[in-house]
C-alpha cells in the first residue's frame, strides 16, 4: 500500500514540477516574442498609412489621436497627416464585428474634405476565395474618390451604390459599415485634427 502512495506522490511531484517549468518557458518565450510582434505591427500600420494617405510629411503614428467611438469597444484611432503643416488628411482605423466571420478591420484615408484617398485591410477573418476579395482591386476601387455624404456605402442590393461581392453579401456590408464607421469619426473629429497644427 505504502508504494502506491510513493508511487501516487512520485507522480503528483513530477507533474507539478513540469508543469512550472513548461509554464516558465511559455512566458518567457511570450517575452521574447512581444517585441518583434509589436514591431511588425506597427510596420504593417507605417505601411498602411503611405498606401490610404495623400503625401505627408509628419509622422502619423506619433501624432495618433484616440478617440472614443459609441459602437466600438476599444477607442478609434485617427492619424492625422500635415504637409509643410497644412493637414492633407487623416487615416481612421473602421472595424465592424458583423463579417460573416466576425471581425473586419480596415484603415481608411481621408482628404480634408472627406473623400476616400484609399483603403487597406488590416485584419479580416472572411472565408477564402469569397470574403477576402474584399482586399482586391475591383472591389476597392468603387470606394476611391467618393466622399461617403454623396456615395452610399450600402451595397445595392440594400438601396446603396456598392456592387457586393459575389458569394459575400454581409461581408460587404460589414465593409460598408466599418467604412461609414470610419468617416462619422472623422466628419465629427476634422476640425480638432485641422488644428493640431496650429
């Protein structure tokens, strides 16, 4: 009987002992990942910000304004842009949580005026072949040069201007959406970015 339990305890000692040392080794190659994870991030958003902007020569990611939004959980972020220190346009970061598989994140770009310069995917989580065309060229190019106070963002078949993808109707609603996200904060922030530099 007295073997079992040494045999019991034995086991207990050694399960305990690996499982503080996998648990070590888990947050310590967490460490050392954490950095190179926020660097690529954040050069994935500098690379981001040259594609959706009109030319700049501030730096957008260090004068990054955050703002609170209403429908979304974390706070928006608005990266202004200022040539010689006139403001040529702001990049909002538009997310929705409707795509057909949760989460779409876009980075849009705005002239002073409102009008779309551009768009690029940061995050999407859409079914291949399908949803993620959303990154193509076609389907990008109907949202350039249109200022969404005249252009509808809604896809046609809900009474809007956007031809949506085939096979993807909610994702290309949810782009609209997170498209329209995006230029309500900046319609309600472009007077507060305008003055930045002033």
């Amino acid at each position: 009987m007295s073997k079992k339990k040494d045999t019991f305890i034995n086991m207990l000692v050694s399960l305990f002992v690996i499982t503080i040392i996998s648990g070590f080794s888990l947050g310590y190659v967490n460490d050392l990942t954490v950095g190179p994870k926020a660097k690529a991030k954040l050069e994935k958003k500098v690379n981001a910000l040259k594609l959706v902007l009109p030319t700049f020569d501030n730096n957008p990611v260090e004068d990054v304004v955050l703002i609170k939004a209403e429908n979304v959980k974390d706070s928006v972020e608005v990266f202004p842009a200022f040539e010689n220190n006139k403001f040529v346009g702001a990049a909002i970061i538009g997310s929705t949580e409707k795509g057909f598989s949760g989460l779409i994140k876009i980075m849009v770009g705005f002239t002073p005026e409102g009008t779309i310069e551009n768009i690029v995917v940061l995050e999407q989580k859409e079914t291949p072949g399908l949803g993620t065309k959303m990154k193509d060229e076609k389907f990008l190019a109907q949202f350039r040069t249109k200022n969404p106070s005249t252009y509808n963002l809604k896809v046609n078949k809900d009474g809007g201007e956007v031809d949506a993808l085939t096979g993807a109707t909610i994702t290309s609603r949810a782009f609209g959406e997170a498209v329209q996200m995006a230029y309500n904060e900046f319609m309600k922030n472009n007077d507060s970015l305008i003055a930045l530099k002033n």
